[in-house]
C-alpha cells in the first residue's frame, strides 16, 4: 500500500539530548514503575533509571523537575479537536441556570453580530434546568428575531434553533425528519426547535461553513489549550473533510505540534476509499486512526438506544441507521483496511456493536477494534470487551458529571453505567478521552473523577457506584498507555521507558501523595513535553 499522505519529520524532534533530573517519574512501565532521571535524544527516551546510572555528555540541556512528579505525556482518546477551537469562539451555554439564561447570553452576542448573520452557541443542558424540560424556539425568538441561532447541546446529539434558523432551513410541522433523526414538534403542530441527532443536519446544511483559515485557527486554539492541560496526544473523532484538510495543512507547515490520530467521519466513507486512505498512514505527528461510527444518539436527548424504555420519558431511543447497514459499513472498512471506532451509548446500542464486532473477528484481525463510550452495558457485555480484545474508549467526567441522569433516565440499570471496574477485570483495554468539547478537555479531572467517582463539589461522599471506581495507576495508564494500545502503539508511547516517544508532563502536585483523592484536582501541568521538547511552561514552572 502506497500511503496517499505525506510522512514528515516531527517538528519539534531534537536531535540535542536532554535531561530531565530531579524528578519523581512514574513511568507506566510494571517492570520499573519509579525513577528519577530519564534521557532524551531524537525525540525518543534512551535512558530512564536513577542518577547512579546515568553517563551523559557535558552540555546536555538540563531540565531540573524540582522533585515534581513526571507522568507520559496524556492522550485524549475521544475528542473533537476542531469543534473544541470552534467551541471556544462560539457563544458558551455551559452551566446556565435555565433556557431565559442561556437566551441572555445570546443576546449579548446577537448585540455585536451584524443583522442576518448566525449566531453560534453550544453547551446547553436541559437536564441542569427545573423541570429539564427541552427548551422552545420563542425563548430565542425573544432576544433574536434578524439573526438565525443554532445552539448545539452539551452531548452534540441535539440542537436548539429559533425561528429565524428554521425558516432559513425550509422547516416547517410538514417536515419529515431523516432517519436517525426527529424534529420535536408542539402542541399547535409547529416545530419547536429542537432537533435530534440527524436531524439536526437539516440546520447545519444552511449555515455558512467555516473557511479553511477559520478552520485552522480553530484548530490551533485547541492545539494550544491541549498544551496548558498536559495533553500530548489525541484522537480526534469524526474528522470530516474540512478538519481533515486544517490537520493536513498545519501539518505539512510542521505547525501540528501534537500528536494526532484522525478518525474520520464516516460520512465520507466512499471518499475515503477513493483516496485509497488506511489504519496507520501519516507519520510521528499526525497518523489515520480509522472511521468513526455512530450506533446512536445520546442520554442527554433521549436518542441512546435502549433494551427497554427510559424511566422518565416514553420510547428506547432509536439507531442512527439500520444495524444491516452499520455492519456492512464496518465490515467494508475492516475488509478496506480501516479500523472502526463505533459510538455506543445505549445498553441496546453497545449489545449490537458488540455483535457486529464479535461476527466480523477474523476480518483484519491486526486493526484494533474500539467502542466509544459504552456508556451503559447490559449484564454481561463487559466481559465481551475482554474476550474480543475491543478498546473500550471512555470518558470518565461523564460518569461524574451525568449521574443525576442516569438515575433520572435509567434507574437501577445505572449500575451498568461507566463501568470502568468491571471492564479492566475483564482484561479490557481502557481508553480515557473527555469527548472535548462536550466536557472539559483537563485530563486531571478525568483522572479525578474515575478514581473517586464524585465530582468536584465531592459528592456523592461515597461515590456514585463506588464499586466502580479504579485506582490511580490504571487512570493514569488509561491516559497514556491505553490510549496508544487503540491505536496499535503500544510498543513506542504511552510510558516513559527507552525505545518510546519523549511525551511527559510535569505536575505541580504529586498525585500519588495526596491523602484525600479530591486533592488529585489541585494539579495541574507546570510543562509539557512532546518529543523532548518543551511546548508549554506554567509561568515560572521551568528550571533549566
């Protein structure tokens, strides 16, 4: 196979040796979990061990870590790295206390946007509202009747549109929704403005794409806050043509300075194909990871696929597409040497994913396999993860930040939920993402959330579905380790040892010390390193 993508020298490899000394280095190796001193060249860790045994040249760059604690560098193993750049340009409805709220702040912006332009906005959340009713068109109708306004829902599963938006996009109570999709229509038989999963597609095929420059520089904000979090490393899932083309350019400029494996959208699939594009092509800094899949929608919108109906609200949600389809399509991609990332939600969803993967076993056996989210499992699907060898890549601050719904939507099958405990007794493999921009990209809340199962207030003091709850060690390898096992690099990244990419972080708080877990949420990183190179420093964090 002829890659068709260019393969470049990683833009912040340096070919001077560096030391990092004076640390406390957990370097996820269980043969040498603990050192003190690790050493670069190339790009690559070529000594870790203790002072004692170290023999380096005069002259080499010396990073002293003032006895902080080093980690490998984190990856994210599910995030929209595009969409998180647009997020932070966009008008941001997190934590709005009701839909009057959320529709102020889209005042404030619809006050400086010229007449007729759109007016972005995402991160709302009925569920965080009285009564978590789904919000009406009018509330936006109210503060902006010349602009459209489209306002995506914090699970990206559901958008919330006004009058203006609707007329624009021809929809009307006449309007069939596509499948995979409902247009929420009310009591007079008039759509309300909210629309779920694919039909949400009838309001983005109006609004005015982003150029390729917004593209890029939306694309490069992310890059940076990944930076300042730690994070060396990403997944970015659903990569359509145009973050394909940002990502490409940013890196044929050598400007991608992380660490990217594109999932691409599978919408695009023939195109795919076309370009004869596989699992692997790209080089150290931006690499195919396969194609991403939807099985259905979410919690938040009611849409995850379920074996039985919701406790709170009629119906068990719905697929995003026939699972005849999905099956030929993930077959198609297996047999075309991509790898499937299929989204799961639902414990109906995640049982037929399993089944798809579990028949199509022997097609391209060398490609990992990966369900995104698992969110809830029914009894006895966990262990599947382990028999069939499938990455289970999870987000842990969604366990801590949805467990008032779970118990709303789901009850007793909560139990299911987030179950990072039963999945590694299984001898799954775990990858930890945050699914940015729905939740904060910060892999220190991630790692604080699965360890505690509270969230940051602490509650609740016992942690919800406690049994669930993994240890430090296995948060941190699902971070680093577990995340280059999904993308079959286990053997060069992910841990601090010799032979693997010089990714590592610098903490401000020795996690491993801290007596009360809820502490693990006062670090932060003071560096960040990919490829021996320092690419962020918290301001006076550096000692070199």
């Amino acid at each position: 196979h002829q890659s068709p993508i260019t393969s470049h020298q990683s833009p912040v490899t340096s070919h001077q040796t560096m030391i990092i000394r004076n640390a406390r280095i957990w370097t996820g190796e269980a043969s040498q979990p603990w050192a003190t001193v690790a050493a670069v060249h190339d790009g690559r860790f070529v000594f870790v061990g203790d002072e004692a045994g170290l023999n380096a040249p005069a002259g080499d760059d010396v990073l002293d870590a003032g006895g902080r604690l080093v980690v490998p560098g984190f990856t994210d193993g599910h995030a929209h790295l595009m969409g998180t750049g647009m997020a932070m340009r966009s008008v941001d409805l997190k934590a709005t206390a009701s839909a009057e709220d959320a529709a102020r702040r889209v005042a404030e912006r619809v006050v400086i946007t010229p007449p007729g332009a759109w007016v972005r906005g995402a991160g709302w959340d009925q569920n965080d509202w009285a009564g978590a009713r789904f919000p009406h068109r009018r509330v936006l109708d109210a503060v902006s009747s010349e602009h459209p306004v489209v306002l995506s829902h914090t699970s990206g599963h559901c958008t919330w549109v006004n009058g203006a938006a609707l007329r624009v996009a021809g929809i009307t109570g006449e309007t069939r929704a596509p499948v995979g999709g409902a247009i929420d229509l009310d009591d007079d038989g008039e759509p309300t403005g909210i629309l779920r999963d694919a039909a949400s597609r009838l309001i983005a095929d109006v609004v005015p794409p982003a150029t390729q420059a917004e593209r890029i520089a939306a694309t490069r904000d992310a890059i940076a806050h990944a930076h300042q979090l730690g994070v060396t490393g990403v997944h970015a899932m659903d990569v359509g043509r145009g973050e394909f083309q940002a990502l490409h350019a940013l890196n044929d400029s050598c400007e991608l300075h992380l660490r990217v494996h594109e999932f691409l959208s599978a919408s695009r699939l023939d195109e795919w194909f076309e370009r004869g594009i596989t699992t692997g092509d790209g080089d150290g800094m931006l690499r195919v990871g396969g194609v991403k899949f939807f099985s259905d929608g979410a919690l938040g919108s009611l849409t995850a696929w379920m074996l039985e109906p919701y406790d709170d609200a009629p119906g068990i949600g719905f697929p995003l597409q026939p699972i005849a389809d999905l099956e030929r399509d993930v077959r198609r991609c297996l047999e075309g040497g991509l790898a499937p990332a299929i989204h799961a939600i639902g414990d109906r969803a995640n049982t037929e994913v399993l089944a798809i993967l579990e028949r199509a076993r022997t097609l391209s056996p060398q490609l990992p396999r990966r369900i995104e989210h698992a969110q809830l499992l029914a009894p006895g699907d966990a262990e599947r993860f382990g028999v069939l060898g499938i990455t289970a890549s999870v987000q842990p601050i969604h366990a801590t930040q949805d467990m008032a719904k779970v118990d709303r939507s789901w009850g007793n099958r909560g139990r299911g939920a987030y179950a990072f405990a039963s999945l590694l007794a299984t001898g799954a493999n775990l990858a930890f993402g945050s699914d940015t921009p729905v939740e904060t990209m910060d892999p220190i809340a991630g790692i604080h959330a699965a360890v505690t199962r509270c969230n940051a207030r602490g509650a609740p003091a016992d942690g919800w579905h406690d049994e669930q709850r993994v240890s430090l060690d296995a948060a941190l390898a699902a971070y680093t380790a577990g995340c280059a096992y999904a993308v079959g690099l286990a053997a060069t990244r992910g841990k601090i040892a010799v032979g693997y990419d010089a990714d590592a972080v610098v903490l401000s708080h020795d996690i491993f010390a801290e007596p009360d877990p809820m502490r693990i949420l006062a670090a932060r990183a003071d560096l960040t390193i990919i490829a021996g190179e320092i690419v962020w420093s918290r301001e006076g964090a550096s000692s070199r």
